[in-house]
C-alpha cells in the first residue's frame, strides 16, 4: 500500500478513494489540491483535518495545493446544507481570501527549492474572465444534468423538508464549477488528485469526469472521513454553537487549548491520531499509558499541547498552559500577576467584578477592602469572620487580617481576585 494512503488507514482519516488512486502515488510525485471556501475572515478546526491532510502529503514527497474559492465562495457549496447560504459582497470575500491565504502559509511548507513546495492559488485568479457563454459551451456541454442530478448533495437538496425551497441555478452549477477548477489545475499546475471530506464525493467526481471528457486525460480523488465526536455528536462548536477559530483574535490560545484538553478518553485516542503528527508508535505508547492512570489526563493534556503549538506556537502554549494551571489552583500569586488582561478575564470569565479606585485599593485595610469597598462581602464583620477563618485569599494565596494590597499585587497592573472558600471569586478592577 502507498506510504500516504497507509498513514491515513491507521490514523483513522481515510474515506474513498478512485481505483487507481495509490498506484499513481507510488509512480511518482503527485500534484494534489485541497479547496477552501472563504466564509469568514478565519478558518475553523472544522479545517484542521484538510489542512492535515495536505501537511501529510507534504511530509509524503508529494506537492500540495490550497486552493482558496475566491470564485466558488461567491455562490456557496450545497454539499451537506439544508439551505441556500448567504452570498458575500466582493470587497468582504477578497478580505476573507487574503485572510485565509496568510492563515494557510502557516501550516505547509511553501517556501525553498523543493519540487514539492506548496502553492496557494485563488480559482478567481482564472474564472473572473470566463463569460456565462464561454462557461455553457466549453465546460457545461461535457457533463450531463442527469449526471449532475445524480449527485447525493443534490439529490438530498431536492428530497425531504428541504424541497420547499428547493436549489438555485447558482447552487446547482456548484459542482461544474469545482470541476473545472480541477480541469484547470490539471492543465495549468498538472495537477492529478483532488481531495476532501467526503462529503465532496460528487463535487470531486465531477472535477476527474470532466478531464476524461474535455482533456481527455486520468484524475484521481481521495476524500476522508467527516469528523464527529465518539458519540455521534458534531464536533468542533462549543455548546452555545460557537466555532472554535484558527485567528487567535476570534478564539484565544487559553480557549483553544481548554477545547483540547476537555476531549473525553473516547475522543482524545481518536483526535490525538486525527490531529497530532505523533508517530503510531509515540501514540501507542501514551494511550496504554493513559489507561493505567486515565485520572492523570495525560492523552488530554498532550492532544493539547501538539494541536496548540501546532496553531499557535510554543509560546502561546505556555501561556495557555500557565493559565490552565492558574484555574485548577496549581500555580502561585506571581503566576497569576504575568497574566495579561485577556486571559485573566477569560480564565476568570463570568464572575463578578467592580471597578474601584486605587486609592480605595491599594493601603487600605484588607476588612474593608473586602467589604464596604468592593461590596465581595457583605459586612465588616464577615470580613473579619472570614479572615479569621482563614477562608480568604488574594490572588490564590491565603492572607490574614493585617494584609494591605500594593503595586505588585495587581494583576496586568489593574486587577486584584478576591477568594472566598474554593469556589467563590470575585475582581476587583483598579481605576
């Protein structure tokens, strides 16, 4: 079996493949794209796989293409929706493809002399000079609408609840439309392989009938499994149905990093071989011995690690790690005060805070502080009660009543965390 090919089976992240498909990799480098629609300024970890994919290919001697839709963005593919989506302005969906191109250089190699290199390319770039006639007589005329009908996106599209507002023409040309990218590359960047989730199946099918007619050449598709959770659940949005972004602006580090780390046994032995670059063997080894001491979280905690360095870097991991280890208590006060204002609040997020002037903060007494200053408890005598039950604590570590606060003690130079029990927090933001 191809070397590529075989890495996909075990780490769980192969779907289909065209008859043919491996012999044409052991023959020699192949050239294969990806497509990336831009819907947002960011890709998601819903992209990780694709973006993993290429890397493996990559990795495997073969030459790897990211295509981002420029063009095929401006119509939206009907593959697994249920309703027609929204189509962009130009200005928004040429800022969303810039955005996607300087987010994908970060994860293949496209720089060097390398043959294999990397290349983004922006199916724009070749369909804005093609006219609706042109299209219908040199592309349209070669694949049938039976053929196109066929189509499980289609035909699912016109079955069911969701017929009522049935496909446009613009949906529906879609696939004709990603065929002929694919005829494009294969002409222009001589490219052989398509691949995808599968549920691009039929998108990718067209793309390779399509060269047999008009080229008259061989292409070949590979697509991989949709990723779910072990219990059948979508995966990747959080449980207010929030994505989790690549853009560090739009999903911080800390919240990317909990994302992993919260993965369940059953979901972290499939993520760590789905998004990791750890060998079989390394793999092996931490899920044998992650059951010895499943309390130890340890296939969490480096599914974690590898995914966010990996994204974000070694850096951001640290800080996410710092701030992990903040929130389940194993840290100290200088841990806490090097936080920055942004991972704090998002440590820390919902609990209750109240801007109080400095000079009501810093020098003053620890029982009014508490009390009548900030409103954290409710009288000076709880304060005091509290205090001398040593059930308070600034910044995570235990204080007593003859405690003032200074300079130093304030976190990102702005924040002090009051602590009542284990459970009860509280901010008091100096203004």
């Amino acid at each position: 079996m191809n070397s590529f090919i075989e890495e996909l089976k075990w780490r769980g992240l192969f779907a289909d493949m065209m008859p043919g498909t491996d012999e044409q990799l052991d023959k020699e480098m192949t050239t294969a794209y990806i497509g990336f629609d831009p819907t947002a300024d960011s890709l998601h970890i819903g992209s990780l796989i694709q973006i993993k994919i290429l890397a493996h290919f990559q990795q495997h001697g073969h030459k790897p293409i990211a295509l981002v839709g420029g063009a095929t963005g401006m119509i939206g593919d009907p593959s697994g929706k249920s309703a027609e989506r929204n189509l962009l302005d130009e200005e928004t969906l040429l800022h969303y493809v810039e955005c996607l191109k300087n987010q994908l250089s970060r994860f293949l190699n496209f720089d060097g002399n390398e043959t294999n290199k990397a290349e983004l390319v922006n199916n724009y770039d070749w369909m804005k000079n093609i006219s609706f006639l042109d299209f219908a007589k040199n592309v349209g005329k070669n694949i049938t609408v039976n053929y196109m009908m066929a189509k499980d996106s289609v035909k699912k599209r016109l079955s069911g609840d969701a017929s009522v507002d049935g496909m446009s023409f613009t949906e529906f040309t879609y696939q004709l439309i990603q065929g002929y990218d694919f005829l494009h590359l294969y002409q222009n960047n001589n490219v052989k392989l398509q691949m995808g989730g599968s549920d691009q199946w039929g998108n990718i099918t067209t793309g390779t009938e399509l060269i047999r007619r008009k080229a008259k050449g061989e292409a070949f598709a590979l697509t991989v499994p949709l990723i779910t959770k072990a219990d059948g659940s979508k995966f990747g949005k959080s449980e207010s149905g929030e994505n989790y972004w690549l853009d560090r602006k739009k999903t911080s580090p800390y919240k990317f990093y909990q994302f992993w780390l919260n993965a369940t046994d059953d979901d972290a032995e499939r993520f760590i071989k789905f998004y990791t670059f750890l060998s079989k063997e390394e793999i092996d080894a931490l899920v044998e011995e992650h059951k010895t001491a499943p309390h130890e979280r340890k296939l969490q905690k480096k599914l974690a690690e590898e995914v966010t360095v990996w994204v974000h870097g070694r850096e951001e991991y640290e800080k996410a790690l710092k701030a992990s280890e903040i929130l389940f208590g194993r840290s100290t006060a200088e841990d806490l005060v090097s936080l920055d204002e942004e991972i704090f609040l998002e440590i820390f997020d919902g609990v209750p805070q109240k801007e109080v002037a400095k000079s009501d903060v810093l020098g003053v007494n620890i029982v009014d502080l508490l009390s009548e200053k900030s409103g954290f408890l409710k009288s000076k005598s709880e304060a005091t009660r509290e205090l001398k039950g040593n059930a308070i604590s600034v910044n995570k570590e235990k204080i007593n009543d003859v405690y003032t606060a200074n300079e130093s003690d304030l976190i990102d130079g702005k924040f002090l965390l009051l602590q009542k029990g284990k459970k009860s927090y509280f901010i008091v933001k100096v203004i």
